[in-house]
C-alpha cells in the first residue's frame, strides 16, 4: 500500500464532490457513477444503536447490488459469476474494518431498497456517515483506491476555501491498482499494467460494453 | 454407427459403468471388423455424468470418486482432448467448482503422458527409469502419433533447415557416446536450459548441480509448424506468412470420445541425479547433455552422460474451449517447503532445493546465484565452487503461494491411486484457465463459427481472466513467484504476449505477430 500523491484520484474525488451541486442523479453514465452519490436527499435513516460488522457471507450479494447502483457498471462484470480477481471480497474487508457501523448502515439500506437502486441512491444519502461512504465505495471500485468518508466530508466542507484541499489516499493493493474501474471506462489500461493484446495500440479500441456492459459470449 | 452406439450404451447400463472412460489408441485388441474405432479422448471428469448415454454431462451433486474402486479405470482412462468442467458441485463457489474439475483433467493429462510409452494402461506398474509416453522421440522412437513429443532444438534447426519428425539431431561431441547407446535422451543446452524465464537466473540443487529446463511439442504442433513453414526466421517473415495468424488446432471431443487432443506443449525441469541420490524416488531418464556453446561458438560444448530425474512437468494444451490454452504444473514433492512450513518449522529431513539446516540469515530464501550464471565446462554441470573446494551456492528456495486445500485434498486421492509407483511423488500444483466467459469461448464454441475459430482479437483482456491469477513452479519460476501483477508468474499473462518474426508485406499493412501463447517460434533460426 502506498500513499500517493497523484494528482487524477484526487481530481476525480473532487468532480465528485463538485457534482453535490446537481440537480439530480447522474446515474446515466459509468462515468456519472462516480457522482452518483451526490444528490441532496433528506430521508431518515435508522442507524443500528449498536456498532456491528458486516458478514461478508450474507452480506456480499447486498454489496455487489450496492456497487452496481453506486457505479452504474454491471454487476456480473464487477463480480463475474467465475471470479478469478475476487476482488470485492478484498474490498468488503477494507470497508468492514474501517466502517464497519457506517458499512452496516449502508448494507441496510441498499438491502432494503433492492429493488430500485434510485430509492437505494437517495436514501443513502441520509445521513453523512452512509453518504461519504458510498462516496468512498464509488472512488474505490473507479480507482482502486481508499478516500476515508471523513476526508471527502471535509473536502465538502471546505469547498469554500482560497485552495483545494489535498484528500490523503491509499492504493488498496497491486490488484486494486490493475482492477480499477477508471481504466476500463476510458477504454485504456493503468500505467504499468495491461492485459490487452500485443499490438492494441494499433488498433480501436473493443467497444465501451466489452469493457462494463457485455457478460455473454458475443453472438449468443 | 447408430447400432454400435446403442449396444455400447447397454453394455454400460449393464456394468453400471456410468462415466465409462475414454479409451486409449492402443486399448482395443478385438477385430476392426466388429468393433467400431476406439475413440481417443478421455471422457472421465471431476464429476458422475447425469445422462448415461452423454459422459460429458455432470450431475453436481455427485463427485467421481478417485479411490481403489475407481483405480483402474482411471489409471487407464487415457488423454483427455479436451477439459469436461462445471460450475455446478460441492464446492462453495461456482469458481471453485470450475477449478477442482480443471485440476482433476490436469491429473488425467499427466497420468496419460507420464504413461508407459510401451503400454500406456500400464502406469499403475511402471518402474522409474520406465520411459514415458511423451519421452517417446526424445528416446528414438519416433512413432507418427499425436501423444509424441519432439524436442523444440530438434525443430528449431541451424539455418532454418525444414526438420523431420522424430529426427534427433547429435551433437558433435555427443555423437561418439551416442554411437554406443543411441537410445539415450539428448538435452542440447541453451540459455533457457539453465536461466529462467527472464533470464531471472539459474536453479542450483543442493548437490551443487544446475537444474536443467527442457521444451517440448506434440506432433500436432510440429505439423502445424512444419505446415505453415514457421520453422525458420525467413519462413516466418516471407511474403506468404505476412497474412497469417498463428492458430495451433484446437484439441475437441464428442460425446462418444471421438476427437483429437490438438497442441500440446510440455515444459520440464530435471535435476541431475549423483549417485548419492536415491534415483528410486525420481521418474528418471539416462541423457546426453551437451553443454552450452562457448560465447564465441568456437568450441564444440562438452558432452556428459548424466541421469536426470524429474522434478518439474508443465502440460499447455489448447483446446476449443480454452483458446488461451490450459495451463498445468506438476511438481517433485520433495522439491521445496512452503514458506508457512519454514514459519512453522515443520519441515522435512531434506528437499531437492532448500537446505532445512541452514538458517535464514545464512541462507536467505529465493535469491539468484551470484554472476556470472552460465555453466562452465570446467565444472561440468556443477555450479562454480570457492577456492578451497566448498560449495559457492545453492538455491535456497520456498514455495510463496501454497496450494490450495482442495488441490491437496486431490493430490492426496490421485497419489494413493499410484499405489508404489514413482508417480506417487508427484503432485499438481495448479491449473491456470481462461475463466471469463465472454471471450473465452468466442466465438470457438458457436455452432457455425468461421474457420479460424479463434477470437484473435481479443479484446479488451487478451487473456480472459486467468484462474488463478498467479501460477509458478518452484523449479520453472522460481524466482517470479508470488502475487504482484506484472511481477509474478501468470502463465498466459506472459505468454500473451509472445510474438513471432512475422512481417508486414508492404510498410503500413495491417498485420499481426501473435504467436498463438508460445514463445517457440522466437527459437527459430
């Protein structure tokens, strides 16, 4: 894990941030996905009294669902059927060590509202504890990094000041690096790793759904 | 056909034989007359098949049993064309699943190679020096079989000449040795022999002898390359090849067996047997080994007859469903500890590469050899000693990734199944496959797909997923084990980018170098 002070992450945690301004939700787009957090919704939230963990045996179906809202990709491409990366199993840990009541919290609601990931989105942002986190969940699938929800809350705050503030950040792992979703969007690959074919630079790119849409073998 | 079928089918319901294996080519002794041809492909798999009359078939509820009940059969099952795997079964996760039925086909495979060549049901009675199915041509035996193996520096030949099947090719120094025991294995020695892949360095035994890499092909891939003329640099970049896209054939079967195993490439690492070594625990083979060239080519290398013992086996085998090929890695037990082993202190008396008595400060695990690397003629096989006679190095290795508990759990099951055989000091390490679905089979398993059915385009993860991720034989990779992408070993994460000496025709015309997952035609000359 490194701390890293590469300009992009922080741009797009701020774009996030920015997005607080919308008038609606922007879940139209993957790219939107990452402010789809954003919209400003009052819906009371019931918070357990009691700090409890997410079980990452009967939890983990909720949090692909809840990924799948917060990102607007697929959730058969964010965890496959046949999950050779596993990597939300690695990001369920992370969340459920540092958050864990906030993590429960958001586990709740995206549960609860199952069925529409709008109603899912909006009463998320209840309160700030599930509202940064889900911000946080967003960055991480994107950007294979940790933003706490406490350091995009003061990024928030202080979006008055003179200077944009600098939001610390943690690369999860390698295969956070090489799994964010960032790249796929962009149809390109994280510096230093790639799994395209020899010789992709030399030709279109696959389309924008073989990267976040398409599950199926073409064709069929 | 159809009657043929039918009375098969009933002699299966009536000995209850539901998942009646594959047969191999040489298991039918009755008249061609009666008996329709012996299909080739094992159909055996992880799981009992839930129609009777299609073994392809699994019920998941209902694992093959691989114990002293179902020896025999499996013993004798034969090569599998292709892998039989379902998502469904015990297991926790459909991955899990996938998985335990790939490594169960990894078994099948190395039982059907490692098979006696002179009876290939017979390895449940093979001694260690017994030669194998795929050593076959490396002994002379050049049989026109697509479970034969020739050696890649017998294909590869000076000056791009055209090669013959089966055909060795003796060193000049080796030639008066193999005048006298012509059926002596022969390892020409190259870089690759000895350093590992990226040049990362050389494996050196605790007896101070280097450890010794081999490559071969069956005969399917040396027609293929024979075929397209892909066996020399002036083949592969003439006018007539800037067009082509390398596509070895992939290996299929029905549901009655017929098929063909199509490309099937080995990878082995041997250790030099002393005579201090109990040759009784090591599949084993006599070999003339011609040391590498001089760096100036000027001298003829030394050749030793030397005995070598097996302690690495990597099977890649292409098949219809798995255009980025099945990767298989089999091991020596006796090669390394497990790094959790040496944390724990729960280690053997002595292992081919890790030396228990020695501490970690005085022996730091999983280092190169200090430079230079390359064997020196002086020193025969052995790695250069200090000057008052003691040894200088040797590779201290761990295992990083430990196996899974269900490969071990199958390791256990096919190793009690080998009985007292040699083979039961063998186990798989791991199987590497192409695991996402929407471009692992695209579009090779579509009904009407077009000729070539690989997606040679493919994009955007040329190598769809591997499961898992990261796979590495302590004597092959030994030193790019571990978990960091990029770093460590993932077989089809680096042999997707292998690329051939394909040119274009004419400056600016599309074309493309793929070599179809192996770096062998790079070896051309």
């Amino acid at each position: 894990m490194s701390k890293s002070t590469h300009r992009e992450p922080v741009q797009a945690a701020q774009s996030a941030v920015e997005d607080d301004h919308a008038s609606g939700l922007t879940r139209r787009t993957v790219l939107a996905g990452v402010a789809a957090t954003t919209a400003v919704v009052t819906v009371g939230v019931d918070t357990p009294a009691v700090a409890q963990r997410a079980n990452p045996d009967s939890d983990m179906e909720t949090f692909e669902q809840l990924s799948e809202a917060l990102t607007g990709i697929a959730r058969k491409k964010l965890a496959p059927d046949t999950d050779s990366i596993g990597i939300k199993h690695d990001y369920f840990k992370w969340i459920n060590e540092r958050e864990p009541a906030a993590f429960v919290s958001l586990l709740k609601i995206a549960k609860d509202n199952a069925n529409s990931s709008q109603a899912m989105i909006e009463k998320l942002q209840a309160t700030d504890d599930t509202k940064f986190l889900a911000r946080s969940i967003v960055l991480m699938w994107y950007l294979g990094s940790w933003y706490a929800p406490g350091d995009l809350k003061k990024l928030v705050d202080s979006r008055s000041a003179p200077k944009p503030v600098f939001i610390p950040h943690t690369v999860i792992s390698p295969k956070a690096y090489a799994q964010g979703w960032v790249w796929r969007v962009a149809q390109a690959h994280p510096m230093g790793y790639s799994d395209m074919q020899f010789g992709y630079w030399n030709r279109e790119p696959a389309p924008l759904d073989d990267f976040i849409i398409r599950t199926k073998v073409r064709g069929t | 056909m159809r009657q043929n079928r039918s009375s098969r089918v009933g002699l299966i319901n009536i000995l209850g034989l539901i998942a009646l294996a594959g047969w191999s080519q040489t298991s039918s002794a009755q008249s061609p007359t009666t008996t329709p041809a012996a299909p080739q492909c094992n159909l055996l798999h992880d799981l009992v098949p839930s129609d009777p009359t299609d073994p392809r078939t699994s019920d998941p509820n209902k694992l093959t049993p691989v114990d002293a009940t179902t020896k025999d059969k499996i013993l004798t099952s034969g090569l599998p064309c292709a892998e039989i795997q379902s998502d469904k079964g015990p297991a926790k996760t459909p991955i899990e699943n996938r998985q335990r039925g790939f490594d169960f086909y990894s078994w099948l495979t190395f039982i059907a190679l490692n098979s006696p060549a002179a009876n290939r049901k017979g390895i449940a009675t093979s001694q260690p020096d017994t030669p194998t199915v795929w050593e076959r041509a490396s002994l002379g035996r050049a049989d026109d079989d697509s479970q034969n193996f020739m050696q890649l520096l017998d294909i590869m030949l000076p000056g791009g000449v055209k090669p013959e099947w089966g055909k060795k090719v003796v060193p000049p120094a080796c030639q008066s040795q193999h005048a006298l025991k012509p059926n002596l294995m022969i390892v020409k020695m190259i870089e690759e022999s000895f350093n590992q892949p990226f040049k990362t360095g050389p494996l050196i035994d605790q007896r101070n002898n280097y450890a010794i890499f081999d490559i071969l092909m069956n005969k399917v891939m040396f027609n293929y390359i024979v075929d397209n003329n892909l066996y020399s640099q002036a083949g592969q970049m003439s006018d007539k090849n800037s067009a082509l896209r390398v596509d070895f054939p992939s290996g299929h079967h029905d549901q009655s067996g017929n098929g063909d195993p199509g490309a099937i490439m080995i990878k082995v690492s041997w250790k030099i047997l002393d005579p201090e070594d109990d040759k009784s625990k090591f599949h084993h083979v006599q070999a003339l080994v011609a040391m590498p060239s001089s760096p100036d080519q000027q001298s003829d290398p030394p050749c030793m007859e030397k005995t070598l013992g097996l302690v690495g086996f990597h099977i890649v085998h292409k098949t219809a469903g798995r255009p980025q090929w099945i990767w298989t890695s089999f091991e020596h037990v006796d090669n390394v500890p497990e790094q959790k082993d040496v944390d724990s202190g729960k280690l053997r008396s002595s292992y081919n590469f890790y030396d228990p008595s020695c501490s970690a400060a005085d022996c730091p695990v999983n280092q190169t050899p200090p430079r230079p690397w390359d064997p020196e003629p002086e020193n025969a096989l052995k790695f250069r000693v200090r000057a008052d006679g003691k040894f200088l190095f040797n590779s201290q290795i761990t295992r990083v990734v430990p196996l899974t508990e269900a490969t071990k759990v199958m390791n256990d099951q096919f190793q009690s199944i080998l009985g007292n055989t040699v083979w039961k000091n063998y186990m798989l390490i791991g199987t590497q496959w192409p695991s996402a679905f929407p471009c692992t089979a695209d579009p090779s398993l579509l009904p009407n797909a077009p000729i070539p059915k690989t997606d040679f385009e493919k994009q955007p993860d040329m190598n769809c997923a591997p499961a898992p991720t990261f796979l590495a034989n302590s004597t092959l990779e030994t030193f790019s084990q571990g978990e960091i992408p990029q770093a460590s070993s993932s077989c089809m994460a680096c042999h997707g980018n292998a690329t051939s000496y394909q040119r274009p025709k004419s400056l600016g015309d599309t074309y493309f170098n793929q070599s179809d997952f192996t770096f062998m035609l790079e070896k051309a000359r």
